[in-house]
C-alpha cells in the first residue's frame, strides 16, 4: 500500500459498480471527457480503492496487457489512491501472465488507444511513476452532411481497374483470410461483425483493401461527445503491392458517402498516425493520445 494512504483495495465488480465507475469518471473526468456508458460497459475486470467504506478510486484491467482505466476521486488526489490502484494492477497483470503491459489500449477492448493528452494531470501522473510516452496517435471527425469526397480519388482508382463495394455474407471468409494474411491485428474487429465492411478488388478479382464502418449508431462510444448520428471508419488496410495507387483514400470516401447517405453526421476514425493522409480526404485532428508500455514483471 502506498504511504499516506490507508485505505482498502478490492476486487471491482463489472455490474455492481458501473454507478461507483460513473461518479468517479464525472468527478475526474468531466468536463473534458463526458461519461461515456459504453465505454464503463466494456470493463470487466480492476479493483476499487475505499476509504472508510466509500469508493474513491477505480482501475481497470485487461488480462490481456492493459491499464484501460484509472480514476481517482479529486477529493482525495495526493494520498497514494492512484499509486496504490496503479501498483495492484501492475501486480495482477502480471499474475495473469502478461508480459508487456499498456495504457489505454493494448487488451481485447480499451476506452483509448493512450492517455489522452487533454488530461494533463494523467499524462503527469505516469510519467512520474516511470512511464515514458514513445509516441502519439490521433482522432480525427469529419462532418459528412455535404461531404462530398475530394476531386478524381474515384477516377483514379477506376483506371487502376480496381472496383468498390460492401461485402455480403459470402464474402466473409475471403475478408478474414485477407485480414488473417495482411493485417491479422485486425482479424478480432472483422470477426465480431457488428460493422459493415467495404472491399477493394483489382481487375483480377483478389482483394487488395478492407475498411470497417458504422453509423449512424448511438451506441457508439463515442456517441456522448459526438451526438447520437455518428458513425466510425476503422481498420483502413491496403494489401502491400497495391499501395500507392490511391485505393486508401477511395476506400475511405467511398465509406463516409456511404455513411452520409444514412445519415451520419459525425464520422470517427480513431487510433492513427496518419494525420496527412486523412486530411486529404476531409478529416480534422479531434483528440490525440500518449503511448507507452513497460512490462509487467
């Protein structure tokens, strides 16, 4: 337990505590950072720091290499709560056999691919503790009422011979194997199905890209800060040998028309490096996020 700080730590419960995860996340979090339900939803497993039998602090883990969340009521900041939360997480991350362990992302689900960097008193909190950032990623949004996708990006991957369109049903194993062969990081996403998938095929009729898409949800995580007719794009993947020939940028035009003849407003495309490339298309900077990772042991 960490000194100044005598409090107890237990085992978070996913359901019984969602109420104790959203008055904390407010309490912390907010305004910056609206609570977002299904984000506390997707939390299954952390402890609960308490003093005198109230909560007030939380961190959640993924046994497979992650800190997802740490929050820690203000009220009692500078006591040891996120050290101790933080120390106990690292120790049952590595029980469970994790080797490398990361913040935010990282495990089968994650609220953010990092520690935000406007919650400046997160990104001092670990980096005091020895965590160093070794790189940043970013969001972006594009509002896709009257979006209308940049000049010649469909020509040009027309005289490519390369075609555009959503996948059916019976294209699924074709789109896992090329996920599995490509980008296998991204088979989990494209298994779940609970997106649309666009494909991209040259003349000959082998899949050279993928994207997933969505929208218009409101059960999107992200729906509480971005209204309830957003919609993502995400998994942008060009097979190797067919970069290059602007099928990136096709695909991700294609999927905001598609998206913004349903009626989304609000597209979302998170955890990238690729701030120019999505630019070109239409999407501005909207959140970016510090990396780090360290092992467990």
């Amino acid at each position: 337990m960490s000194p100044g700080w005598s409090g107890t730590v237990r085992e978070l419960d996913p359901v019984g505590d969602r109420e104790t995860l959203g008055r904390l996340w407010r309490a912390a979090l907010a305004p910056t950072w609206p609570l977002l339900p299904a984000g506390v939803e997707l939390l299954t497993g952390g402890l609960v720091a308490e003093e005198g039998g109230r909560p007030v602090g939380a961190v959640a883990v993924d046994p497979a290499g992650s800190v997802q969340l740490l929050l820690v009521d203000p009220a009692r900041g500078r006591r040891g709560v996120g050290t101790a939360l933080l120390d106990a997480a690292m120790e049952r991350l590595a029980a469970a056999g994790a080797g490398t362990v990361r913040l935010g992302s990282g495990g089968a689900d994650y609220v953010w691919p990092g520690v935000p960097d406007d919650l400046p008193a997160a990104v001092r909190f670990f980096a005091a503790r020895g965590w160093r950032y070794d790189h940043a990623v970013l969001d972006l949004v594009a509002d896709l009422a009257g979006w209308r996708a940049p000049e010649g990006v469909h020509e040009r991957v027309a005289r490519e011979g390369i075609t555009l369109g959503v996948a059916g049903g019976g294209e699924l194993a074709e789109v896992l194997a090329f996920e599995a062969g490509h980008f296998p990081e991204w088979s989990r996403a494209f298994e779940r199905r609970d997106a649309s998938v666009l494909l991209a095929r040259d003349q000959a009729g082998p899949l050279v890209g993928t994207l997933l898409f969505r929208g218009p949800d409101p059960r999107l995580l992200l729906a509480p800060m971005l209204g309830p007719a957003m919609g993502t794009i995400g998994c942008v993947g060009v097979a190797g040998h067919a970069r290059g020939r602007g099928v990136g940028s096709a695909m991700v035009a294609r999927a905001s028309e598609l998206l913004g003849d349903a009626g989304t407003r609000a597209c979302h495309i998170g955890w990238t490096v690729r701030e120019r490339f999505y630019a070109h298309v239409g999407y501005a900077p909207w959140r970016r996020y510090l990396m780090a990772s360290r092992r467990a042991g």
